[in-house]
C-alpha cells in the first residue's frame, strides 16, 4: 500500500504555477552552465529528519501524525519505513539519500544482533534502490544517541567507547559500500567537551584522528572508494566541538596527514553558530580544495542551536550557488536535506511541501547565480579592486622579486599610500539585488 496515496510524482509547472505540489523553478532537465539541474544539486532526502523526527522538544513528546508507523521500533517496522522513504524520495524526484546506520534500523541486545537487525533493513533498501534508482550520497553511523557515548566517541575518555564506536564504523562502511555510496561523513555528535577541567584535549584530539585512519585504511582494504567527508560543527551537543568550523577542520586534518582523504560537508546552520556565513565556511573550503559536499538548511539567527529549518531564501540559495559554480560543482557531493519541518507541520504532506520549497529555493539561486556569473559584473568589480597587484609593485611581491629591505626602498621613495578605489558595499549590493529581484 502506498503511504501517500493522495500524492503524484512533483512535476514543474513553471513559475506562474499555483499548485503547492509542483515545482516552479526545479525542473530536472533543465540545462543551467551546460550541465541538467539534477546534476548541478544532487538532492539527496536525509533519512534522520525525514523518516525518523518525531517533533518532540525539551518540554514535550512527539507530534508527527506518521500513519505508516508501527508501534514498536521493530525490525519489521523498520523494513516498512524503508519503503515508505523510498516512494518519498521518488515522488518528490530526489535522486539520493543520506542515512546514519541508526536511523534505518533498531539495535538488538548485542553488537551482534544489532549487525544482523542492520543487514535485514539493507536487503530491504538495496532492493528499493534497484527498483527506482535512488542512489545513496552518504552513509554515517549515529556514534553520539546511545548512552555509551555519554563521554563522545572516538574522543570518549573510556577507550571502550572508542572500540565500540569502531566496531560501528566499520560496519557502517561495509553497509555503505554495499549500498553503492558515493560518500561517508564523519560528524562529531559528542567529540568535544563540557568542561576542560576534565578534558584532556591533546589526547582526544589524537584519538580522534587514530580513529579517522582507521576508517580510511579500512575503506581501502573492503575497496570502498567513496569520499570522505569532516562535517564542522562547533557546538550542540557539547559546549565545543573540536570540528569547530572549516578552518578548525582543515587544520585537524592536515597536521594529522589526513587532508588526501578527506574533504568537508558543510552546513548552513552549522556555519552560523560558528558566527561564520555558510558562503564563508564555502569559500574557505573551496579555495583549498576541501568542499566536498554541503548539508542544506537554515537557521534561525534569533535562536542560538542548530533548528535545521528548510532553505527558502533566495539570496541564501543563490550565495551558496554562486560559491559552488565558482568551485567546479559536486563531484561526489551533493545538497542533502539536513532539515526538518517543524513541530506544528505534523502531516506527511508537510514533507512534501518543505522539500518541495527547498529544490525550488536552490533552483531559483542557481538561475540567478549563473546569471550574475554570465554577465560578469560583479566578478569584473572584484578584479579591479585587485588591480594594483596586476602590474608594478603588487604583481613583483606576488612574483617574489621583493623583500622588506627593497619594500622600505620603494616606500622612501613613493613616499606614502594613495588609497584607491572605494568598497562599493552599497552599490554590490544594489547590484545583486538587480538578479534577485
Ligand atoms: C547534526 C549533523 C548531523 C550530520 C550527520 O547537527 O548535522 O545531522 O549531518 O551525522
Ligand atoms: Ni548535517
Ligand atoms: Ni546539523
């Protein structure tokens, strides 16, 4: 039986279309910079939020009116939602998915039995998959739920937890390399601290990086190929995350010899609790060749946790596009939902509106930024405030031909600094707003 009867595949009807259940600007075919939207976004349906967010908060349980769901969390039930996730992401025409081992299905009374409970949903979405050709962005392995990574996981100071945690991980891959993914994320749900009187920082962070080489020789001895991915994070749950932001991540990874292997995701929210933008985190990552994928959602900046709402601004989508275009779009990435409708959207149509807004956010963006790349205003702007070190003094620093001697030489002659060129903060502004508007 289909669990949403009512609901047909989300068609484009362009933009005047009022139908709440059709795209307006996501139209998969479309070619935008030589490449069909579907290829450019990657949507990928996060299995978490989607399939397994009740809508209960710190002062009350769970709203979502779920008609599919069992009342046990049973492995039967688990299968069942399987299918459930499935017909969703087809109608909605979504080509990928994400998923924590956790979420698709239940642990049994040992690390056996919750392997096998594993391997039984598996079958299950490997045969949903083949059937209709959704495809799998990522795999992860919820390592921060269970009460035994009270303390984190690979960071926990009880070396047990961390042997847990490994144990999961490595069949996490397995599963995901079963599954044909493209990808693994690596998020530190508890690796970081409440309090430093009882942390022993050097130590975890060594751990933790022992524990992403682990997962990375052992991707290579089962020949998962996928990519990795470091997620940044820099709090909630824990005061301080250690994979704080892309700066604090790309710095892990290198003085750990792990930067050939692994890249990030980046997420919106996650960004502007670091008191970054998302097209900052972007950018910092994508200039060193870490932007590997991207966790799409928004925040809301008069609250200060991780509210994983669905994208609907315009000029948010369109940064994040413009940011991604400049760095030569997914490869192995993609846009993975990591959003939830809130807890007073309890219908299963809700689900469908809130992705439904999200593609279409993202598509309208990336309309608007390959426009704003085509007529290369903006891009002319940035390079001519640049332009004192296209030719003398700044293109023979950039050249190497200068150091603080010769520098102090010039400057007595010259004299002083002319500056030039005003900021034009106002008029970019203005300037974009002519695209968006
Ligand atoms: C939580 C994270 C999480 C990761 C996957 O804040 O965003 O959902 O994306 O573990
Ligand atoms: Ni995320
Ligand atoms: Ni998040």
């Amino acid at each position: 039986m289909a669990a949403f009867p009512d609901i047909q595949k989300i068609q484009y009807e362009g933009p005047q279309s009022k139908n709440p259940l059709a795209f307006r600007h996501y139209k998969a075919d479309e070619v935008v910079e030589g490449k069909a939207m579907r290829d450019h976004f990657r949507f990928s349906v996060a299995y978490w939020h989607t399939m397994r967010g009740t809508g209960a908060d710190p002062f009350g349980p769970g709203t979502m009116l779920r008609p599919w769901e069992g009342a046990e969390d049973t492995v039967a039930n688990a299968m069942n939602r399987v299918r459930v996730f499935i017909e969703f992401c087809e109608k909605l025409g979504a080509g990928f998915f994400c998923f924590h081992d956790r979420d698709v299905a239940p642990e049994g009374s040992s690390l056996a039995e919750t392997n096998t409970n594993l391997d039984t949903v598996v079958r299950v979405i490997r045969e949903e998959m083949d059937r209709t050709g959704v495809k799998l962005l990522w795999g992860t392995a919820n390592l921060f739920s269970n009460p035994r990574y009270v303390h984190g996981a690979a960071t926990s100071s009880n070396a047990d937890a961390f042997a847990y945690a490994a144990a999961q991980v490595k069949k996490a891959l397995e599963v995901t390399k079963e599954l044909g993914g493209q990808g693994y994320v690596f998020w530190g749900g508890r690796e970081g601290y409440q309090t430093l009187w009882n942390t022993d920082m050097k130590r975890e962070l060594d751990h933790l990086a022992r524990f992403m080489r682990m997962a990375v020789d052992y991707a290579k001895e089962i020949g998962f190929t996928g990519q990795f991915y470091f997620e940044p994070k820099p709090k909630e749950p824990t005061k301080h995350q250690y994979d704080f932001d892309a700066a604090a991540c790309i710095n892990f990874l290198r003085a750990h010899g792990l930067e050939k292997h692994i890249k990030l995701n980046i997420e919106t929210n996650h960004a502007t609790l670091a008191g970054h933008t998302v097209e900052h985190e972007l950018e910092y990552a994508g200039m060193q060749g870490f932007l590997g994928s991207v966790d799409a959602n928004a925040g809301d900046l008069l609250l200060g946790w991780d509210t994983d709402e669905f994208p609907t601004d315009v000029y948010l989508t369109t940064k994040i596009m413009l940011t991604i275009l400049k760095y030569g779009g997914f490869t192995t990435g993609g846009l993975n939902f990591d959003a939830k409708v809130r807890r007073e959207s309890f219908e299963p149509v809700d689900l469908f509106y809130a992705h439904i807004g999200g593609m279409d956010a993202f598509a309208k963006g990336l309309k608007i930024a390959a426009q704003i790349r085509a007529e290369r205003e903006l891009a002319k702007m940035v390079r001519d405030r640049y332009s004192t070190w296209d030719s003398g003094v700044g293109a023979e620093i950039e050249g190497g031909k200068h150091d603080l001697k010769s520098l102090e030489k010039y400057m007595l002659g010259k004299g002083d600094v002319t500056p030039t060129g005003s900021g034009r903060k106002e008029l970019l502004e203005n300037l974009v707003n002519r695209y968006v508007l």
